[in-house]
C-alpha cells in the first residue's frame, strides 16, 4: 500500500505515463542517496534534473493540454499521473518537488487564460523544457490579493509599464514565463500577466531561502507590457488567481505523502536490526504501535487523495464537491504527513538527524507543505463553508468512478466564478458509511451522529461563527467525517484489507475524541455543546488479534523492502 520505488508497475497508466513515471525513478536510485544530500548542503540549483525533464519531455507531455501539444499524442493534463509524479518527486527530495509544483502554478493562469498568442509560446517553452513561476505573493502581505501594490499603469496603443515587487516566488530566478498578479493603477481593475525574468527591467532581488531551490524575490521596475502579456483582467483575473490555487494546492497532500512513504522505510529498517537490552526495537510493543499509527495513517493518507483525485477529474459547473475534497488534501493529508513523521522519529530517534538520513531533511520539509498554498487555518475557514449543506442538505449524484482513464481535465482551466461556496451540494456521507460493517467503522459513525446532534441542537451562536478559534476546532470535526467518507469510498473500489480499514479507524476515532476535547474546552462554550463533546469521546474496538495481523501482513514485511541507492 506504500509506494515502493524497486517493484512499483505503475499498471494504472498508459505505457508512456509509466515510462515517464519509471525513468524519474531511475534518474534518482542512478543519482542515489549520497548525491542527493550533497546537492542539498550545497545549496545545488537542480541543473541536472532540469535537463533530464527536458531530454524526455517530462513537463512537456505532464502539463501541455492536448489542444496545444501539437503532434505530441501523449501530451496532457491528466491528475491521476500528475498525482503519482508528485508522489515520486516527494518521496526522492522536496526542492526537486518544489521546481514542479511551481511550475504548475505558474501555467495556470496561461492555460485559463483566453491569450492563444501566450499559450502556443508557452507549449513550446515547456517543449524545450521551461519551468514556470507564480508571482502573487508580496512581502508586506503575502498573498492577501485585496493588498496587491504590483500596478501596470496603461500607456497608449496596447501599451503598458508594470512597476512593483514580488516575494518568496520560487522558479523566478529561471522561469521561461512568470505568470504576475497586479491593478491596474488608474482603475484598480486586476490584471494577469506574463513576465520574462531575462528582460532588461526585471530585477532579481535575492533568493530568501537557504535551499536549494530558488525562492524569489524580484522587481520590475518599468518593465514594458504589451497586449500580448496580458493573460486576463477583472474578475477574469481574480478567478485565475483562486481556481489556479485549487489546481496547485491539491499537489501539496502527495508530496506529503512521498516523504512519509520514504521515512517510513528508513525507520523501520532501522528498528529492524538495531538490538537493544537483547531485543529487536521492533519487538517493542510501544515501537509496534508507533509504525502502527504511522502506517496507517499513511494509507488513509493515500486513500483519501487517490478518491478525492476522481472527484477533481470529474468536475463540472454542476458538480463542485471538488472545493470541498481538494482544499483537504492540502490541508488535512499534510498535517497527517506532519503526525507521521513525529511518530517514525520518535522509533528512529538521534538517527534521524544524521546527515546522511533521508529523514534528516525531511522534518524540515515535511513541515513547510501545510504553510504553503494558504495555511492551514485559511483552507480551513474554507472547509466550513461546506458544513451545513453536507450534513443537512444532500444532493443527488451520480456515482465517481475510478478515474485512471488517459485524458486531459480540461474543467480544471474552465472552473468559473469563485463565488457560491455556500450553494455547493454534497451526495450523503451516509451512503458511505453504510456501506461497511467494522468494529471501529460504527463506533466512528456514532461519533459522526453526535456531531450532527450538535449542530442541530446546539449550533455555534452568531458570537461563536465569528469566533475563528472555535470553528477551527468545529471544523476539525467536520474534517474527520469527509476524510473517513472519502477512505472507505476508495477502499470499495478497491482491494483494500478490511482489517487495515479497521485499523485506520482506531486512529480516526482516537483523533475525534481528541478534538472534541479541545472544542468543549473552548472559551465561550455552551454547557449545551459542551456535553454533546464529551458524548463523542470513544474508545476504538480493542482487537489484539485484528493488530498482529496487520504487524504480520503489512508492515513487518517491509522490513528490507527499499533503501534508496547510495
């Protein structure tokens, strides 16, 4: 259930997707381990991957729509394989990740845009292996659009100069095209539009990282635009902004998960041999149950997103659970990432800072992924939104399926107005829910129908919806039951042990409980919400027998199963 890079097929794909998917593998177990470190301490721009991507289309046939690639017949945006792609790039070394998932910011408001001029230009750019950049943040308030100070001042004849800077921008030091937010100066009307880090008045600032990646700062300083630089304007502009946020961040869960995937594997196999007081450390039974919780939460992890990836694929105007599913899996599936590793450090302890670990620069990476593309309290405030008409106000759906078919998404560039979250309609969770029968499934759906007592008894007061604090901790409620919703919807279509399911849903109950805690602690709580709090607070089904079998099954034969090449 662990992506293992040595015996993964990747027979979900097409034949060039699993070709592109295998040779990224190899070009990381050839550069090997050692490599990898040294270029990280070095501060190394990633040259060498760079042209790799170039030499064999990567990022061209990954993230050209079909309609601009030309005759290149393998060429789309496909989320499945754009999922597994983040997960490999993930599990070898976040800066490498990084370069990409920039990249794919920086072309969503070129592939949203109505400038066919630009997106011919930019299909070929990514054919001779460009990489792209994003430039919205600002350094006196990050991404808060309302504040933006970049401003294209309008000349005469299609003609303008933009005057202002950019901060914490990664690519921008090497991106073909960075795709700005700015007003227009004289209206205030947005506008998007296309910059060349090679131009003259472009100024490169400085890197504001200590990486190897490049994270920038830059400034034009009255840098020449013309009409065709000009990606979008208005409220055009303002929903390229947002629906290409709804793209990228989605990317941020599987990266997450690439990293625990990889720690896991060197946690456990140094647990394995390391012989303590004359016992393995895995035959520690607080040691069993620490990669216990961590690989289950690793499957619930890939779970979740594989099924909220179907619901991404499947998107339209009328169907928009996307908003709900997408904003989780950077949210949610990353701080689980966060959980996983406290957990494997705490078996792999001092090892963990070795400077010849992967796990070393993991905990730094692994922590940044909930801080990027919104925190995790604004991708929160949005989650919320969608709570009233989740639980109260089913719609009628048909059902996803399992979407691996090899074709492009092309709603992901056509989403439309950002506004009528409220309005989003939801199939019932219940469905789901319904459809097992486990030990810690009930006992979870229990805790869930306490919840919904809540809101319909004991509603958050007007005072309390304006409380950040206490929606936060409402929310992480709500969080749980559209996560454990989309686990076991994937687990159907899939062959899925019941008793990991299970498993997964001793953690799920423990994690309930804990946040019903926090909630019904909260200042300003009502006695009334207070109790229904403490009534969702549960013990799992306690199964000795359900636990050795999945020690047995699945995670003690992972002992050995990969270690990246030295």
């Amino acid at each position: 259930m662990l992506l293992n890079p040595k015996t993964e097929k990747y027979e979900h794909l097409d034949e060039r997707s699993r070709e592109i998917m295998l040779k990224t593998i190899a070009f990381f177990e050839a550069k090997g381990k050692e490599r990898c470190k040294e270029d990280l301490r070095g501060r190394v721009w990633h040259q060498d991957f760079f042209d790799f991507i170039k030499e064999n289309r990567i990022f061209a046939d990954l993230l050209t729509p079909s309609r601009y690639a030309g005759s290149h017949k393998d060429a789309r945006w496909d989320t499945t394989r754009i999922c597994d792609f983040n997960e490999i790039l993930g599990f070898y070394g976040l800066s490498y990740w990084y370069a990409w998932q920039v990249s794919i910011l920086g072309l969503g408001p070129i592939w949203m845009s109505a400038n066919e001029k630009v997106k011919q230009r930019t299909a070929d750019l990514l054919d001779q292996g460009g990489i792209f950049a994003f430039g919205l943040s600002e350094r006196t308030h990050g991404a808060d659009l309302y504040s933006s100070e970049m401003m294209v001042t309008p000349l005469a004849q299609g003609r303008y100069v933009a005057d202002g800077g950019k901060y914490y921008i990664g690519n921008a030091n090497q991106a073909a095209y960075v795709s700005t937010f700015a007003k227009n100066s004289e209206t205030g009307e947005y506008i998007f539009f296309v910059a060349d880090p090679k131009a003259p008045n472009y100024d490169l600032v400085k890197n504001t990282v200590d990486w190897s990646g490049y994270v920038a700062e830059y400034a034009l300083n009255g840098y020449p635009l013309t009409d065709d630089e000009i990606l979008s304007t208005g409220q055009d502009a303002w929903d390229a902004a947002l629906n290409t946020v709804n793209v990228g961040k989605f990317n941020l869960g599987w990266a997450s998960l690439g990293i625990g995937e990889h720690c896991f594997y060197e946690a456990i196999n140094h647990a394995a041999h390391r012989n303590l007081y004359g016992r393995f450390v895995t035959d520690f039974p607080h040691i069993r149950r620490l990669f216990t919780d961590a690989f289950s939460k690793l499957v619930a992890m890939k779970l979740f997103a594989r099924r909220a990836a179907d619901y991404m694929r499947s998107a339209s105007a009328e169907d928009r659970r996307y908003l709900l599913y997408n904003p989780l899996v950077k949210m949610k599936v990353t701080c689980e990432g966060e959980e996983v590793i406290n957990l494997l450090w705490d078996v792999i302890a001092a090892r963990g800072f070795e400077k010849d670990m992967y796990f070393e620069n993991a905990t730094r990476d692994i922590r940044t992924l909930p801080k990027l593309e919104g925190t995790v309290h604004v991708n929160m405030a949005l989650v919320v939104k969608f709570m009233a008409n989740y639980f109260f106000s089913p719609g009628e759906f048909p059902n996803i399926p399992k979407r691996t078919d090899a074709v492009d998404d092309t709603f992901l560039f056509n989403q439309g107005p950002t506004r009528g979250l409220g309005k989003i309609k939801f199939h019932d969770y219940k469905l789901a829910y319904d459809s097992v029968d486990l030990p810690n499934t009930a006992i979870f759906k229990e805790q869930v129908g306490l919840l919904r007592d809540l809101l319909m008894s004991a509603p958050p007061s007007k005072d309390q919806s304006k409380d950040i604090d206490f929606l936060l901790s409402l929310g992480e409620l709500f969080t749980l039951v559209a996560y454990g919703q989309l686990i076991i919807e994937e687990a159907n279509l899939g062959e899925v042990d019941k008793d990991v399911l299970d498993q997964i849903f001793d953690f799920m109950i423990r994690d309930f409980s804990k946040f019903a805690l926090q909630l019904s602690q909260k200042p300003g709580v009502t006695d009334a919400q207070a109790a229904h709090c403490l009534k969702m607070i549960r013990n799992p089904a306690g199964d000795q027998a359900r636990y050795r079998r999945v020690w047995d099954n699945h995670i003690a034969p992972l002992v050995d199963a990969f270690e990246q090449h030295p």
